[in-house]
C-alpha cells in the first residue's frame, strides 16, 4: 500500500511518519511529487476540514490519502481558538504569534479556569473515494508562560498534567504517547491494518 500524506506541515510529517513508519506501508509525501496540492481550509470543523484535505490530495495523487486537522480548545475562551488555531493571530503568522495573542486573551484568568484540551481528527481517503475518519484529544492546562525547544504550535504553552511536562518539553516518542495526535493516529493504525488485512484475504 502507498499512503501520501496531505500536509506541508514538516513538523506534522515528523511526528505521524515516526508512528506509522514500521507499518508495511509505503509513505509519501509532497517532496515525492513534482507538483502537489495546497487545499485550503474552508471547512468549519476540524472533521470537515480533515476530509477536504484527504479527498483532494487523494483524487490529485490517485492513491490513498491521511490528513489531519487539529485545534486547542481553550474552555476560558469558550472553545477558541478551535479551528481557527493555526491562524488564531492572523494569516501567515508564526507559531510564537499564536501563542503571544493567546497568553494575552488569559492574561488574567486563574490557573484553575485555564483547562484545554488538544483535539485531532485524522481523514483517510481510500483509492476508491471512500473516507474514514477518526480521532484524539488531549486534556491539559495552559500555562502564563511559554517554556520548551521541542515541538510545535502551541506545544509550549500546554501542560499535560500526567505526564508533569508540557508538550514542548517531550521527545517526538514521548509526545506521540499521549498527543491528541498520537492518540488519532494509534487509531488511524488500526483502519489502515484493516484494510491491509482484508487486501491480504482477497
């Protein structure tokens, strides 16, 4: 089996290549091609958004697709900065951007009041059309502060309480654990030993 990967993303790539790689699956990704697909995300929810992805670099790469869509859920914000949390400051911001405005907008809230949660829905498109999705999340808190070289996104500003770290602060091994991601993916593994299975079976 051949799977692309829908993103551009290099440190989404990273962390879902080392959770899938030992699987007898072929990934490829945007630097397989000469040309390859920027689908915008119009959707209005992180499933929506996830699917879109999947079906348009399927159908331009006429093989199977795995895209994700994630979003921190901040409950003092009443759920933002949801699917907006890539471009939470703006368009083409960085990741510091993101992570400055929200810090700013909990500025005075309690500790105790600043419970998140990361949330990942992961599509995949078969080379027949059909979409499967599923999903993750991650409970934690946000921080006043933002701490940690490692990762991405918001990573540096969401503490995980079982695991006394926040995101920023783990190995890829060690977040792939317990990440929202981590978690869709461990589900994702599941649709796609399925599928090899019953290919095995025919």
């Amino acid at each position: 089996m051949q799977l692309v990967l829908a993103t551009n993303n290099e440190d989404k790539i990273r962390e879902i290549k080392n959770l899938l790689d030992d699987l007898p699956v072929t990934i490829l990704t945007a630097d397989d091609f000469l040309e390859f697909p920027d689908p915008q995300e119009t959707g209005q929810t992180l499933e929506e958004n996830a699917i879109l992805k999947a079906r348009q670099v399927a159908e331009f790469c006429e093989m199977a697709a795995l895209a994700d869509d994630s979003g921190l859920e901040v409950d003092a914000l009443g759920g933002a900065p949801g699917v907006f949390s890539s471009r939470y400051a703006g368009e083409n911001v960085t990741y510091a951007d993101n992570n400055r405005k929200l810090l700013a907008e909990l500025k005075d809230v309690p500790i105790e009041k600043r419970t998140a949660r990361f949330r990942c829905v992961i599509a995949v498109c078969w080379e027949n059309g059909t979409v499967e999705t599923v999903e993750g999340t991650a409970e934690g808190y946000i921080t006043e502060d933002s701490v940690g070289m490692k990762g991405f996104g918001y990573d540096p500003v969401f503490y995980y309480p079982p695991s006394g770290k926040r995101f920023s602060e783990m190995t890829v091994e060690e977040k792939n654990l317990v990440s929202h991601r981590g978690k869709a993916l461990q589900n994702a593994r599941t649709l796609i030993m399925e599928r090899l299975n019953k290919a095995l079976s025919k």
